[in-house]
C-alpha cells in the first residue's frame, strides 16, 4: 500500500490564533483612533487644533500668497486706505492676519492658564470677524487694488507669450486663472483666489474656536453668545459690503435696461453705480459698458464712447484706429488711468505682433507704452529682450531696462525671467562675473528651464 505524503497545511489552532491576533489589531486600531478623535473633538483638543491653525496662518502671514507677491491678504492698514502701491511693493503693515492670530492664540492660552473659560471663544469670535471681513472690505472699498492684481497677473502672462514668441527661456512659474473684476462675484472670486493659505487657516482656527460658546459648555449660554456675536457680525456686514452690494445692484439694473435698448436710462444706473464704488472709473469692462450706453445714444466724441470704439477697433486687429481714438480720449481726459494704460498696452501688443518684421517700429512703439504708463512692465521686459538681440557687446541698454524691472517688480516669476535675461546681457558683453551672479539668483528664485545659452549658463554655474 502506496503511502502519499499530505499537504502542506496549518493547523487549525494556528489559524485561530492567526484571525484573534488579526481581530486584535483591528479592535486595538479602531480603539485608538476614537480615542484620538474624542481627545481633538473635546473642548480642549479644539483649542489646541485652533491653536496650531492661528500659529501656522501666523507663519503663513510673512511668506508669499499663490500670485508670490500682487498682494498679501493679511496685510491692512490701522488707518487711510489701501493704495495701488500696496499690491506692488506689500510693505509690512502693524495690523496683519500674523498679528491678530498671535493675540487670539495668547488670549486663548492665558484663559486656559487662569481658567477663564470664556475668553478663547470671544478671542475665536473677534478673530473670526477681522479675518472674515478683510477680502469683504477689500472688495468693497478697494477696487482699484483688485484690479492692481489682476493687471499683475496679465503682466506674468504677456512675458510668458512673448518669451515663446522670441525662443526665450521663461520660468516655470506660470499665471493663475483669475475671474477678473467684471461683476462683483467675480471680484470676489478673484479676491479669494489671491488671499493665501494665511486667510484660510487664520479663519478656520478661528471658527474652532466659536465651538465651544455656539454649542454651550458647563454654564455657558450658546444663545447668548450667538445672538451678541451674530448681530456685530451682521452688523459689521451691512456697513462694510452696502458699497459693493449697492453697485452691484445698480449696475445689473443698468444692464437690463441696457439690453432693453433704454440706454439713458442704463446710463443713469451705471452712474449711480459709479457713485457707490468710485474705483470702477479704472474698471475696463464697466468703462466700456457705459461707453456703449454713450454711443448708442448719439455720442461718438466723449472720453468713454471713444474708450469703446477703441476696444473694438482692437477686437477687429485695427491698431491705428484704436490708436487714434484712445489719443483723442486722452485729449479730453488726460488724467484718465485706464485710458492711458490701454493705450500703452495697445503700443505693447502692436510691437509683440510685429517685432520680427520691424524690429525698430517695434522698439519704437514700445518705448511709447513706456512713457505712457511705467507700471506695464512687460514693456520693460520686451525692451530689454530686443536690446539683447540687436545690440553686440555693449548690452547697456537691456540690462538698464532689466535693472528697471528688478526695481519695480516682485513678482518671483517675472523677476525670475528677468534676471535670467540679465545673466544673458551680462555674458554676451563678456561680464561673466555679474552673468554667473545672475543666472545663480534666477536659479534661487524660481527653478526654470533654460532654452537657450544653455552650455555656457552651465560653464558660468560650475555644474
């Protein structure tokens, strides 16, 4: 009788030990996580979450917001307004998102210390109210700031394009889609957007720390503190969103009644929608809305009706057209911001377009757009890229322009391109000192590709 050999196999007391152990861990594992949720969801890991949030969005107040330097969202101003240059230079301000969140986390502690249960929640409910109502303010009385950002972003574009156009490296830092500042959602679309991570931590901590007064702990009264906090926050909503809320509605009033065809009647919502919110006089698509409401009425000679033909001139690629309409316009209104800056942006296009065929008409409009409005800083950059290829060894004048632009800018991705450009005037004048030091700060800035010169950029890096 053949005697065969049987499978290998465990016994059974091994698997049974096997599934307990197995049971185990998993009962050991969800046991462990509930307790450490317990311990977060509790009134003190609350605080303590709270806490670390208020500390990072304090950190997160002195670094760069995702548009890496249009605009800080922490930062405001104690007293006056918020001006145009500072969406440009961010200098730092004594009230911040840095600074409030610093108090509330020291408020919230020293109540913990000397068991003032109270004072972390009408910390966390101040706290929430200055950081919820900085983008509603910023939207509401600071336009002109907005569109600071948004002209910004469209400056990092057009370099972008018109470094591909001439075969020129750019940095890997692109633009950011931004809604514009059309209508008031998307002002505060675009607001949001620019705000950074600070706001958002900043606000969140904040709300943690509303838990414990809206739910009611030990002898507090929820309602209370609901009903005194809900009313400051809807009244402090009110005051600051009614310019805003209020433009807003005249101007959507204008625009049906525009579609209507009663285009004196649009006229005078737009204007009463001027009215509560100054700052839409530098808003292009507004601007244009109620240059057409003037043309369609007969007016083909005024400032704005001239601002719309001149944009549909430019729609239909007619640049002379536009170009004459806009220097009328400035004729009649020469303090006009936004009238002078379509007029350089139009020089700055028509030079792009035709750069390759007429590289000193190009220049020359260029030069033009530049004196027309300084802060287009693409201008700067175009001078500076055509001064490269067309000058030999004296690159004086593109790397004055890059100078310029290193002056006036920080936004890490044009500086980015621009002291790469530096690096390339420097080399090809045979300054290879000030051409590695630049090409190492482009590199520090923003990690970007090099597309050209790439051997020598090498050499001058020692890699």
């Amino acid at each position: 009788m053949l005697n065969a050999e049987a499978p290998d196999r465990k016994p059974q007391g091994s698997v049974v030990r096997s599934a307990r152990w197995t049971f185990g861990r998993i009962l050991w594992l969800g046991d462990a996580i509930i307790t450490i949720l317990s311990v977060l969801f509790s009134k003190t890991g609350l605080v303590a979450v709270a806490l670390v949030l208020l500390l990072a969005a304090a950190f997160c107040g002195w670094i760069e917001t995702p548009l890496q330097g249009v605009i800080r969202g922490y930062a405001y101003r104690l007293s006056g307004e918020v001006t145009l240059s500072d969406a440009l230079t961010n200098p730092p301000r004594l009230l911040s998102f840095a600074l409030p969140c610093l108090l509330g986390a020291g408020l919230t502690i020293g109540g913990i210390i000397w068991k003032r249960h109270w004072l972390p929640r009408h910390a966390g409910a101040a706290l929430f109210v200055v950081v919820l109502f900085f983008p509603i303010g910023l939207i509401s009385y600071n336009p002109v700031l907005v569109e600071a950002v948004v002209n910004q972003n469209n400056e990092r574009e057009a370099i972008l394009r018109f470094a591909s156009i001439v075969d020129a490296y750019s940095a890997t830092l692109f633009p950011i889609e931004l809604r514009g500042t059309a209508t008031l959602p998307a002002r505060a679309a675009t607001v949001l957007k620019v705000l950074g991570y600070g706001w958002w931590f900043a606000l969140i901590g904040a709300g943690i720390l509303l838990v414990p007064g809206v739910v009611g702990a030990g002898r507090t009264r929820p309602l209370r503190f609901v009903g005194g906090w809900g009313g400051v926050m809807l009244l402090i909503l009110v005051v600051v969103s009614a310019p805003a809320v209020m433009s807003e509605y005249y101007r959507l009033n204008g625009e049906r009644v525009y579609a209507r065809g009663q285009y004196g009647e649009a006229l005078t919502q737009f204007r009463k929608s001027i009215g509560w919110a100054p700052g839409l006089r530098e808003n292009s698509d507004f601007q244009y809305r109620v240059g057409a409401a003037l043309f369609w009425m007969g007016d083909d000679a005024s400032p704005l009706a001239r601002f719309f033909l001149a944009q549909n001139l430019r729609r239909q690629g007619e640049f002379e057209k536009a170009e004459l309409q806009l220097t009328l316009a400035l004729a009649n209104d020469p303090h006009w911001k936004l009238a002078r800056r379509t007029l350089a942006e139009l020089n700055a296009a028509w030079g792009v377009q035709h750069f390759r065929e007429e590289e000193s008409g190009a220049i020359s409009r260029w030069e033009q757009a530049l004196t027309l409005d300084e802060s287009l800083q693409r201008t700067s950059y175009y001078l500076a890229r055509a001064y490269y290829e067309l000058d030999g060894r004296d690159q004086s004048r593109a790397i004055a322009h890059a100078m310029h632009m290193i002056a006036r800018t920080h936004d890490r991705g044009i500086l980015s391109d621009v002291y790469g450009l530096l690096g390339d005037s420097y080399f090809k004048a045979h300054m290879d000192v000030e051409a590695r030091k630049a090409y190492r700060t482009s590199l520090t800035i923003v990690l970007n590709v090099k597309k050209r010169n790439l051997q020598a950029q090498k050499g001058l890096l020692g890699l």
